[in-house]
C-alpha cells in the first residue's frame, strides 16, 4: 500500500471564514498553491505546512495526516 497526505485545510479555513486567497495572504504564498495542496495537486513542504498551521492556529498534525491508499 501506498500513503498520500491528508488535509483538513478546507475544513480549517471554513472555521475561520478564511476564502484560499484570505489564507494565501496570513501564509505568504499563492492561492494557486493552497488549492494545490487542497486537491492533493501538490505536498508542501515542511516549511508552508507549519506556516499554514500558524496562520489556521492548529497544528501540523490537526492540517496534515497520512492516508494508506490502495496501489
């Protein structure tokens, strides 16, 4: 089996009434890469995920997790 990254991102921002450009903006980066991330386009990197943890006041591992996936 394989795993891939798992994200509560969506659910997060929802809490917050955050739109991907508004959590862009509290991150530093694209709202091009928070969709990225959001629809499993792209795995960040260690650095914007804790980014994105401090500007959703969660933790890493409340944002992120690993998901086993078929092969």
């Amino acid at each position: 089996m394989t795993e891939h990254l798992k994200t509560t991102m969506k659910v997060q921002r929802a809490r917050l009434d955050l739109t991907q450009a508004g959590l862009a903006d509290r991150a530093g980066v694209t709202r091009k890469s928070i969709n990225a991330i959001e629809t499993g386009a792209m795995v960040p990197s260690t650095i914007l995920a804790l980014k994105l943890a401090r500007a959703l006041g969660v933790s890493v591992e409340e944002l992120f997790s690993l998901e086993e996936a078929p092969d």
